[in-house]
C-alpha cells in the first residue's frame, strides 16, 4: 500500500497476481497431498511440512531486499510504528478506525468474508471428508479434492480481477464492483448448504466440492477488494496501523467462527457435518447488512 502510493486500482491489481499465484499453489497441493496420504500414509506429509517452510524462510532471507531499495541512501525511513510501541500502533489504527464509518464497514465485511473461507479449511472440509471416507486416509484425499477446488474458483476469481484491472476502472467503478462482488459472496454461502444435500458422488468429487469452487470465486474477488479499499482509504502515514487492526480483527474473527463451530454445535450434539453446513448459511444475513452499511458510507458526497 505504501509503494504505490495507496492506489486502489494498483492495489486490486497486486493482489489479483499474488492471488493468483497463491491459488496456483493451493489448488495443486492439497489434492497431490490428499492423493498421497492416501496411498502412502501421513509420514510424507508431516516431513514435507517443514521442508517447505523452511524452504520459504529461506527465499525471504534471500531476496526480500525492496524496503532498503526504497529508502536508499539518505531517504527518509518506511512509514510504520515505531520500535516497541506495537500496542500504541494498535490502538490509534482501532481509534481512527472506529471514527471512520467506511474503514469500519469495510473492516468488518472483510473479516466476515474471510472467516468462511478459514472455517472451510480446517472445519467443514475435513469433517464432512471423514463423514464420507470413514477412514482418515481416505479423507485427506476426498479433503484434499474439496479445498482445491476452492483455490481453482479462486484462481478464477484473481482472474476476474485482472480482467476488470486492464479496463483500468474509476473509483466510482471500484466502488460498485465491490458492493456488487460482496453481495455476491453473501448468496453463495447459502450454496455452502449444499453439504447438508446427499453427495452426488464421482470418485472423490461431489456437488459441495463444486459448491466451493463456485464460493472460492466472489469470495476471493470481495476480500481483495474490501483489502485494497480499506488500504487506499486509510489516512496517510496510518496505512501500517489501519492495516494491522484490519488482520488482526479478521484473526480473531476467524478464531471465534472456529471455536463457535467447534465447540457450540458440538455441545448442543449437532455433530453431522450435514447440520454444520446449514448452519454457515445464517453468515450471510450481517454480511449483506454490512453491504448495505457500507454503500452508505462510502457513497460520495454530492
């Protein structure tokens, strides 16, 4: 955000390609993974985990040199907090915040688009795999099949992006395909409830896989977009403040949406995944109030 200067359409443009190329990744490797546990067990799997961890540590060390490019020699130091005052930081981005309805509204229909895609991976996937295959073996490779299936919509949704990117829209533009794609994502997590269906079974594929696939796509498009808005609206100087209330808000949204799902439902004996698939259907009514909220107060003054 601070290297191009907060522009928005710059901005949906950056994210567009790094989606995408996360996406590439997470479309490939949950299904080669599930495939592999299948027939091999979980050991490769749990020795692959750390190798490309440290495999990534080690491509930052190595190459991330742009925040000294950008300073260089006499330049001024990157906006952000100052050392040891990561609370303050916190603090003054969650005051300015909270006085600014359209980062508000932004922020919080950001974190609950987020939070589906979270509860998707480590939830409902696996749980409604291990319904089906009866063995863990079996779900990893029926998990692995639903999860990438997501990232391929997602894939699609990064494209999408790029593809409204190239018009090279106006901010007005932006603003109603924002609105428009978060609304969108709102209907789609009724087809979440799909999983509550009997599965129409194909090898390891299934209508709620194809149901993902069909949520990855606004999903994707509405969160890099509420991302760039919030980036691009934030005051000058307050971008690496905003921006670490935006993620950490989503964070703990996503922690609760697990533990609600974890340990409420399962508390009330409600442990089919077909019941837990019918229950993210009721997310959509705050995220369409939060479109509403948000096409308020971001419409321009006249």
């Amino acid at each position: 955000a601070i290297i191009v200067d907060q522009d928005q359409g710059k901005l949906e443009k950056f994210k567009a390609y790094r989606q995408t190329a996360i996406e590439a990744v997470a479309t490939v490797i949950p299904i080669a993974t599930g495939l592999t546990i299948a027939s091999l067990g979980f050991l490769p799997a749990l020795v692959a985990f750390p190798v490309a961890m440290a495999s990534a540590a080690l491509l930052v060390a190595v190459t991330l040199k742009l925040p000294a490019k950008l300073a260089g020699a006499g330049a001024a130091a990157l906006p952000g907090p100052e050392k040891g005052s990561y609370l303050k930081s916190l603090a003054k981005g969650a005051l300015l915040i909270m006085r600014t309805p359209k980062l508000l509204f932004s922020l919080l229909a950001y974190a609950l688009v987020y939070t589906p895609m979270q509860i998707i991976y480590w939830f409902l996937a696996p749980a409604f795999a291990l319904s089906v295959a009866q063995t863990a073996t079996g779900a990893a490779a029926y998990a692995g099949m639903m999860t990438g299936l997501y990232s391929f919509g997602s894939i699609l949704g990064a494209l999408l992006l790029m593809r409204e990117q190239k018009r090279s829209p106006d901010a007005a533009t932006m603003r109603k395909s924002m609105l428009r794609w978060t609304a969108l994502t709102a209907l789609s997590l009724i087809l979440l409830g799909s999983l509550a269906l009997p599965a129409l079974t194909w090898g390891t594929l299934t209508l709620p896989a194809l149901a993902l696939f069909a949520f990855g796509i606004p999903e994707t498009v509405a969160r890099l977009k509420l991302e760039s808005y919030f980036q691009s609206k934030a005051p000058k100087g307050a971008v690496a403040d905003a921006t670490a209330v935006l993620e950490g808000t989503a964070s703990l949204m996503i922690a609760g949406g697990l533990w609600w799902f974890g340990h409420v439902l399962a508390g009330a004996h409600i442990t089919s995944p077909y019941w837990l698939a019918v229950a993210t259907a009721p997310l959509a009514l705050p995220l369409f109030v939060l479109v509403w909220a948000l096409a308020r107060a971001s419409k321009p003054r006249a």
